[in-house]
C-alpha cells in the first residue's frame, strides 16, 4: 500500500499542488512514471499502488515516492494514486503542456527517421521542420515534412515559431550550425553530433553519442563474460 500522503490542497493551500525543484535524476524517471501511467491510462487503469507503478517503471517504492515529492503527493492508503491526475501534474511539471515546436537539422539518415517518428506528437512534440545543405536533398519530402535550405535557417526557424531544435548533423558543421540556432534564439538543443558543442549558459543542450553509449555497453559486456568478474 502507499503511505498516507497530504492531498493536493494541502500542499499549496489552494488548488494546484506545489512543485518543488525537482533533481536532474529524478527529472529522468518522472518520464518512466509519465510512460507507465500513459500506458495504464490506455488501458482504462483508474488507480494504481506505489508498489505497481514503480515496478512498471523499474524502481523502488520508496525511490518513486520521493520523486513524486517534487510534484506533490497524491497517493492515499488503500487507495494508491489516480492515474489520470498524477499523469496530468507530471506532465505539467516537466513542462510537456506547453507548445513545443521541434525543427531537425540534418536531413540525413538519422535526421529522416527522427522527422518519421511518430512518438513525438503523442507526447507533446511537433516536429514543424527539417533542414539539409546538400541541394539533392532540399525540397525532397520526409514524412509530411518538406526539406528547407539550411541557408534559410534562421527565417523558418521564426515563421515557425520552433523553440526547440535537434541536431543530426556532422562534427565539421555542427558548432557553427548550433551558433546560428542559438543566434535566432533557440534555448532548448539536442545534439546527436560527435562533438562537444559550446553553448551560453542560458542555453539547454542535451548530447547524445551513441557511440559512447555502445562503449560503455561493450565495457559491461566484456566483464560479463570474464570468469570472475563482477557486472
């Protein structure tokens, strides 16, 4: 059962409950408990026990429950949380009822499949553009997307009002692309570029390498494999 939490009220004294600071690490595993209440919510789940969710999610009681702290708690003893209204408050304090307009640069083989992907849009991300260099690329259609000129960056960044860009591109190009996003005023970046880009510090970049994340799986792989050794 779930230990007896303070309702919503309580926590704000009005209607909405108070959102504290919530850490880098647990910021990753509130997009575990989203998923798994999105999931149950698909399955017309009404209520679920802290010990449900956080098995679906793949932590701990306890290390669910604090997280769900940062947000308010609204488990109740016996009764566990209701779906619809943790996944709502979630939602909201990880930003993901705002309009986010996402624009890809790179109109590569990884750019293509990211424009394709219809998981975004379920969870609160349109993709409104993509971008490429190469002039045998340009105006080719990826999805329902039609391919910009890179040179025309910076005006359909503003025409479409995108507030987030995901980089696919090359090491050779991708500071000086990320300085002109920046430049037209993007603050929120994804890099899948092999590089380590500079960016202001009012300016959130994200990086992901998945070369390194292969490295560190054939590390784990490696000691798996040899007698003796520890995983």
């Amino acid at each position: 059962m779930t230990a007896l939490e303070p309702s919503p009220e309580a926590a704000t004294g009005d209607n909405e409950p108070a959102t504290k600071q919530i850490p880098p690490a647990a910021v990753a595993r509130m997009t575990l408990y989203l998923r798994a209440l999105n999931s149950l919510l698909a399955e017309g789940v009404e209520r679920v026990s802290s010990e449900a969710l956080a098995e679906a999610s793949g932590v701990s009681s306890s290390t669910l429950r604090k997280d769900l702290s940062y947000v308010g708690s609204y488990g109740t003893r016996g009764v566990g949380y209701e779906v619809q209204y943790l996944s709502r408050h979630i939602a909201a304090a990880l930003g993901l009822t705002h309009d986010w307009k996402v624009a890809i640069v790179g109109a590569g083989n990884l750019g293509k499949a990211l424009a394709r992907y219809g998981g975004f849009e379920s969870r609160g991300f349109d993709v409104v553009a993509i971008f490429d260099a190469d002039p045998m690329v340009i105006g080719n259609e990826v999805g329902w997307l039609r391919v910009s000129d890179s040179a025309e960056l910076e005006r359909v960044l503003e025409r479409t009002h995108t507030n987030m860009v995901v980089l696919a591109l090359p090491a050779t190009v991708a500071q000086a692309v990320c300085d002109r996003v920046i430049a037209a005023g993007i603050r929120s970046i994804l890099s899948f570029a092999p590089v380590l880009l500079q960016v202001p510090p009012h300016v959130n970049l994200r990086k992901v390498d998945m070369a390194t994340e292969l490295q560190i799986l054939a590390y784990h792989a490696q000691r798996a494999q040899t007698p003796g050794q520890a995983v």
